[in-house]
C-alpha cells in the first residue's frame, strides 16, 4: 500500500469560509487514493491549527449540524495515520533544498519532517500557499533524494496514469526499440538499471527518451540551447559534466562506454530524473544515432558521492 503526506500548509492562515471548501478538496483526494489501495498520513497537529483566533476542530464541530459531510470528513481525520510535525530543528543538520526553503519557515519544518519520515510523496491542493513546487531535491549530511508534490487531483490522476504505462524498465526499453530506431540501448545501460530503483518513475524515463530523441538530433545547437529547448519540452534537465568531475580519472571512467563495432566514447551529456537517475548518452552525429551507455543510478562526481 503506497502512502503520501498531506500539504497541510493550506490549512495555516486559511479564513473561516473556505475551510469546508477545503475540507472537500480533501474528500475527493482521500476518496481517489482509497481506490487505488493508497493512503493519506496527516500531522498529529491538524485538528490544534489556529483559525481567526478559534481551532480548525472547533470549527469543524460547530458546522457539522449545517454540513452533515463533515461527520465523514471527521472519522476519516481521526482515522490516522499520521506523522509528526516537527517545527524546531536547532542542533539538526542543515537541510538544504532545490528549489531552496528557507530555515524556520513552514516549508523547511515541513519537508525537514518529511525527510524524517521517510520521504513520502506529498498531496497539496491546487495552487497552495506552501509547498508549491512538484518536486524538491534535498541534502542532509550527504544523505540526498528527492521527494514530488502532487498539486490537486488531476496532477495525481496524472501520476497514476503515468505509472501503469509501465510497470517495469524493460517495458520501457521495448518501447523505445518499436518507436525511436535512431536511439541504440547499449548492454551497460541495460544492466544498470536492472540494479536501479526508479521509485515508480519509469514513464519519466520513457519521456527522456523522447525528449533526446526529438531534440538531441537537430542540427547543431550550442550547449546552452539544447538544455534549454529540452527542459522547455520535458520538464527535465539535461547537461555535460563539470571538468573538475571529468579530470578525475575513476569518474571519467565510470562514464566511458564501448559503441559495438566502434570504439569507445565518453558518455558526458546526462538527462537529471530527480536526483537519483540519470541517463548517459553520446550522440554520432555521422550515423545520426544516439547510444545509451548509463540508466540508473547518479554516478559519482567530485560533489555527490554515489
């Protein structure tokens, strides 16, 4: 059973009259996760959250003769499960964050308890006043990852439609074989991410794939173009690595691969999935071919150890 963490930042500040409207945003959320065997984990604190000088329960409990969907609202709130809110972290390591949150502030006391907990994916409501990217990479004391943030009901019905395209990476594979000829799977690539765990984002994969092979082949762009026309199709990053990384014989290594019937090339440029996955490829221009060396893991380089 998958869980997630609710945004409960859209309940901080809210006013006395869109707190039931809220309340049925979250109905339909908790409604669509049930179906899929899912469940929603809310702070402890939920019900204790000032609202215009009174407590959300105390309102909640003054409306439920007016609004009989309350009492539901009510059993499922008490229901659990929960997660603790921590909001002080003096004498924790730094959480640092992209995009950066700043310290004490409700985002950072957030996803610090998140992070805590294990790193669930987090259901907001659409346009939240906290919490609004879809997706924070985090780093505490060298531990990294990354943990998305679904804005509303249709960006989860996204995911999870996303999600059954493909249940496993071969799937994917098989895919690109039928549909990208100009794009070659090396036996490397295969093989690391056989060992990989892309954490339900497989079609994310596949839309990398595609993404290199409707822009990487275009005529000849400097480097700054080609990431910036692939992340305005796809959401994602692509870039070579630094020289400092390069210069380091181990790491130039990792990313050198044999081309069968050619020789070997250095796999620099890389698609960033989070910050767990990337993608290594090189690009014959001559053959108008593109060669996936690398799938899986985040390599290493001289500031992320892997």
């Amino acid at each position: 059973m998958n869980k997630f963490i609710l945004n409960h930042g859209c309940f901080v500040d809210i006013q006395k009259d869109f707190v039931l409207e809220r309340f049925k945003e979250l109905t339909m959320l908790i409604n669509f996760l049930r179906e899929k065997d899912c469940v929603i984990s809310i702070t402890e604190d939920l019900w204790s959250i000032n609202v215009e000088g009174s407590t959300l329960q105390k309102l909640v409990h003054e409306r439920m003769e007016k609004d009989t969907t309350l009492v539901t609202i009510i059993t499922v709130m008490n229901s659990g499960p929960y997660f603790q809110f921590v909001q002080n972290f003096d004498g924790y390591e730094e959480l640092i964050t992209n995009p950066k949150v700043l310290k004490n502030t409700f985002e950072y006391n957030y996803l610090y308890s998140n992070v805590l907990d294990n790193c669930f994916p987090i259901i907001s409501f659409e346009n939240p006043k906290y919490i609004t990217e879809d997706n924070y990479v985090y780093n505490v004391n060298g531990l990294n990852g990354d943990i998305s943030n679904y804005l509303g009901l249709s960006k989860l019905e996204e995911y999870f439609l996303n999600s059954l395209r493909f249940s496993n990476i071969s799937e994917v594979f098989e895919k690109i074989n039928e549909e990208f000829p100009n794009i070659k799977i090396l036996s490397s690539a295969i093989k690391s991410a056989q060992r990989h765990n892309f954490q339900g984002n497989q079609y994310k994969v596949y839309e990398a794939f595609k993404g290199l092979n409707n822009f990487e082949r275009l005529p000849a762009m400097s480097g700054e173009q080609r990431e910036e026309r692939f992340y305005e199709a796809t959401k994602m990053k692509i870039s070579p690595e630094t020289k400092a990384t390069m210069d380091v014989d181990r790491y130039k290594k990792q990313r050198t691969f044999s081309i069968p019937g050619k020789q070997s090339e250095i796999f620099e440029w890389h698609v960033k999935i989070g910050n767990n996955t990337r993608i290594h490829y090189y690009f014959d221009e001559e053959d108008d071919i593109i060669y996936i060396g690398h799938c899986g893991k985040h390599l290493g380089t001289v500031s992320y150890k892997s």
